[in-house]
C-alpha cells in the first residue's frame, strides 16, 4: 500500500519485527529506510562511521575562526544516469536545507575528459554543451580528435564498437552462459590491439573508474556497464543525464539528511560498535554478539541484514554459521582491491570541466573532480582557514603499478610520496601542453584517505572494494540465505551491474528488506526493484541469439 507520495504505508505485520542491521553504508542505510517505512522497528549497528565509503568527514585541525573543517572523503563520487534504485530513494529523503528532496539537489554533469600526457590535447567527451563553446575550446577539440584517430586507427574503433555491438545484441542465456566466463580483456581483443587501445578503451573504462582490472573482470560486468552508460548518454536510460553529483560534501548534503529521516522513522543507530559473530539456534540466527569501546554483548532480533562489506561479512561466518547454510562458504572466493582518494585542498579555483577528469596515461588509474564549481556552499568562506577556494578530490585505482617519481607502488608509499607521486602524474597530463600547472604555491594542503594506514613501512587498507572477476557470479550469493531470517546486502550481492557500485549497494538493500517482508509475512508493498533498461528495438537480435545459443552456436557477429 503506498501513500500519494509515493512512500509506503506501514501496516501492522503478523509477526515479529525487530530487525538488526549490521552496517550503515548505502547498503544498510537503504535496508533500514525500507523497513522503517513499513512498520519495522530497526536498530543499525556500524563499527565505523554512519554512511560507510559514501560518506565525507571533516579534515582535522583544518578550520579556524567560524569556519568549517576542510571536506575529505573516501572517493569523489557520481550518480551516472544509468542508475535507478538511488535516485528513487533520494527522491524519498528529505533536504535538511529546504522543502526538497536530497535528489533535487543533484547537479547535472555536462562532460567528462580524458587528459594525456606527452604534449597531446586532452579529449573532451561531451554529453550535452553547457553554454556556449568558444572557438578555442572547439579547436582543441579537434586537434584532440586527430590526434587520437591517429594513435587508434579506425580499423581498431571499428573492432571495439564490433565487440560492443556483440554484447549489446547478446542474449540473457549468452551473457550469463558464456561471456560471464571470459575477461574483458579478452572479449574486446585487447592483448593484440596496441597500448593506445588499451590505455583508451579498456583501463579507461574499467580500472580508472569501477576499479575493476579488464583482465580479471567478466565481459559481462563490464559490457553490462558499457552498455548502461551508452543507454545514459544518449538518453535512452532513466534519469536524462549522463550523470549527476551532489551540491555540497556527500555526508552535508545526503548522509546526514537520510540519518535524519531514518531517525524520524524510528531506526535507531549504534555507532563503534562493530559485530563479530552470528550465533545460531535450531537453523536460525538466535543473536548478533557486538562489541566495541566498553561494550561486549549479545543482540537478540527477529531479522538480521548483514550490510557489512563482503572482507568483514566473510569474519562473521562461523562454523554453526557455515553449517546452517553451507552456500556461504562461496564468500570466502570473493576478492578486494584498493581504490582509495586523496583530495588537495588549493588556494585558486581549478574547473577543468563539468565533469570528472580521466588521466589515461597515469599508471596509477587516476580519476579526479574540481568539486566546488558543484557545490551550493561558499567553500574559502565556509570552509578551512579562509584561503581554500577548490577541492580537487583525486580517486586512485591501481594501487599495484610503480609510479613516476619514486618509481613504487602506491601500496608501498608513504603519505607524503602518495601525495608527490598523485600531483606529479596530474601535472604530467596538464603541463604538458603549459596550460595548467598545479604549483606548490597553489596547493594548501592535501589529505589522504584515512581509511589508508602507515604503520612500520606497511601501508594498510581498512576499506577496500569488492572486485568483479570472470566466473565470480557462481559465486556471488543472492539476498537471502538459507538461514530464514538472516538476509545479505551489499555491492558484493548478486545484482544488476554485478560491480562495485552505490547503485548495486542500494537495490541489495531492497532486496534484503523484502527478504524479511516475505519471511515475517508482512502485509506491506514490497520494495519496489528495478530492471535494467533493455531497448525494444534489440529484442529480435537477441531472441535470435537465444536461439543460436541453444543450438551451442557463436554470436552471429562474433568472427573476429
């Protein structure tokens, strides 16, 4: 039953209604706001922070006078135009701010640009024109265009877009059947198209942005998300743009509105406090036992989500656990990556695009945002000690190749040579043609993501990410368990995108919560899921695949 708003109406449910969650990022968070909304009463326990690697926190010792901590954040982030379980939930949060949704506060990106290195113009790819394109920006352009045809010959653009049109035309049973079993690397045939394609084509695409490796990760991931974001580009997906970011630092902005709502609703949190174990009774999950600073005790519920990131959910299955419902074992087969930020905090503004900038050539897979051309906040009067006007939130993908100036690994660097080596490989895209500099002079200060430790000449990582890899969906496990009334969330949970990603987090949360609608019998609406766009005019190409599938026939484009 729905309200005219859209939100659920909370009816009474035949049985009990306790629910613990463990774990308060995307995934938990949006598992409690289903819930809450139908009439449960929700306790979330989060060992860390409320918002998980969503979130931004303040910089310490940062402000001075009225002001503000300076913003820092796991990772600069983007809502692309593919995704729907997220904009449906924001649009059901409400703005701190004002009468608006934490959606109406979304800010549309025109454009995105590949930077490279070597005295080479950097690619601008545009969505739409925002404004009015000068002359200069026109020809560099198209210089870019040219010089970019002439290191990727058409003969090689022709094979990729083949290999797209294939998987664009593929059907479920050939997805599923065959590409999830092959790399991507391997389906777009890059180990014999050159660097350039490479560079271009595949690490752009899959390492700098969804820190997923082309060589591990399936074809059909990846083409999934290819596919998405040519459905959002040309508008044929959602939500109209090629994506959208935030107007203010992510926990200001979102975090901190949906904790709000959610406390409105009744769900109260526990925040420290992180769990440690399951303990099962006649198959099912009897109590959560918890502990952190001066606490040690068991949680007794009705309902269990865990939402904890697939490393920590993986410490939770004990051997009673194991034994209930052998399937879990599976996690332990999942894998992790870092993908971590650091964000420098400068002295002049730096709008290099409306858009995210993608350093192609950085062996470190480095994605960046100028942030404060987006946010609705004053950021040199709000923020910092009142000479910071822009934060450039800097993503690093590839924590595993050597760098350009010490020639490490990021995973072998301290802070102060992560911070060098980041600025070295940004200037390296951007001074090369003498245009834009990062001088010392302009940078005020940096900050790494505190989620990275250095301790004893060992970098550890206390958030890394999930990573897809050819074959994992075998054994990526569903939402819900053998174990009645214990359910699953998170991005490592069987979804859509089958990747990292906020959109994947937020429908797991869905599906936990009408795990436990289903189980308890409620009367309430279940979440709504959606399905992945899926354009009518490929419907006979890929019933046709279909059937060449069957028959253990190729793609009838597949000969190269």
């Amino acid at each position: 039953m729905l309200e005219a708003t859209g939100r659920p109406v909370a009816v009474p449910t035949p049985t009990a209604r306790r629910v613990v969650v463990i774990g308060a990022g995307v995934a938990g968070l949006t598992a409690a706001h289903e819930l809450a909304e139908r009439g449960f009463e929700v306790t979330v326990y989060e060992r860390k922070a409320l918002g998980g690697k969503s979130r931004s926190f303040p910089v310490p010792n940062s402000a001075s006078g009225e002001r503000k901590e300076l913003p820092g954040e796991h990772g600069h982030r983007v809502v692309p135009g593919f995704y729907q379980h997220l904009p449906d939930t924001m649009t059901r949060i409400p703005s701190l701010d004002d009468d608006r949704s934490v959606w109406d506060h979304m800010v549309p990106q025109a454009s995105f640009l590949y930077a490279r290195n070597g005295g080479r113009e950097d690619l601008p790819v545009l969505s739409h024109i925002k404004g009015v394109a000068t002359r200069e920006f026109l020809r560099r352009a198209s210089e870019a265009l040219r010089q970019h045809f002439k290191a990727l010959p058409p003969a090689k653009l022709v094979t990729f877009l083949t290999r797209l049109l294939v998987f664009m035309t593929s059907s479920e049973e050939r997805r599923f059947g065959e590409w999830e079993y092959i790399t991507w690397w391997d389906f777009v045939r890059a180990g014999r198209m050159g660097e350039e394609y490479r560079k271009l084509l595949v690490k752009a695409v899959t390492e700098h942005l969804i820190a997923a490796r082309g060589d591990l990760a399936s074809a059909r991931s990846i083409g999934t998300l290819a596919e998405a974001s040519i459905y959002a580009v040309t508008r044929l997906s959602t939500t109209g743009e090629s994506g959208r970011v935030l107007d203010a630092p992510t926990s200001e902005s979102w975090i901190d509105p949906w904790v709000a709502y959610l406390r409105s609703k009744g769900v109260r949190f526990v925040v420290g406090v992180g769990a440690q174990a399951f303990e099962i009774g006649r198959g099912r999950i009897s109590a959560v036992r918890v502990n952190g600073p001066g606490l040690n005790q068991r949680v007794e519920a009705d309902w269990y989500v865990c939402a904890v990131p697939v490393e920590r959910a993986q410490m939770l299955l004990t051997a009673d656990v194991l034994t209930a419902d052998p399937s879990l074992a599976c996690l332990a087969q999942l894998r992790t990556e870092w993908m971590n930020g650091i964000q420098f905090h400068l002295r002049q503004p730096l709008p290099l695009i409306d858009g995210p900038v993608n350093y192609v050539d950085s062996p470190w897979g480095l994605v960046s945002a100028s942030q404060a051309q987006w946010w609705n906040r004053d950021l040199q009067a709000d923020y910092g000690d009142g000479t910071v006007r822009e934060c450039l939130s800097v993503n690093i993908a590839n924590f595993d190749a050597p760098g350009i100036v010490y020639g490490k690994p990021a995973c072998k660097c301290t802070p102060d040579e992560i911070a060098t080596e980041v600025l070295a490989q940004i200037r390296a895209a951007h001074g090369d043609t003498g245009r834009i500099m990062l001088s010392d002079e302009v940078v005020a200060s940096w900050f790494l993501d505190p989620a990275l430790s250095f301790d004893n000449g060992v970098m550890s990582n206390d958030e890394p990410l999930f990573v897809n890899y050819a074959g994992s969906w075998d054994v990526r496990p569903p939402a819900t368990t053998a174990i009645p009334n214990l359910f699953l969330a998170g991005d490592y949970v069987r979804d859509n995108l089958s990747a990292a990603t906020m959109e994947g987090a937020n429908q797991t949360g869905r599906l936990a919560a009408n795990g436990v609608l289903e189980a308890s019998g409620s009367l309430a609406s279940p979440s709504r899921v959606f399905l992945p766009y899926d354009p009518p005019a490929l419907a006979a190409f890929k019933r046709r695949d279909a059937d060449r599938f069957r028959r253990g026939l190729p793609h009838v484009l597949d000969r190269m």
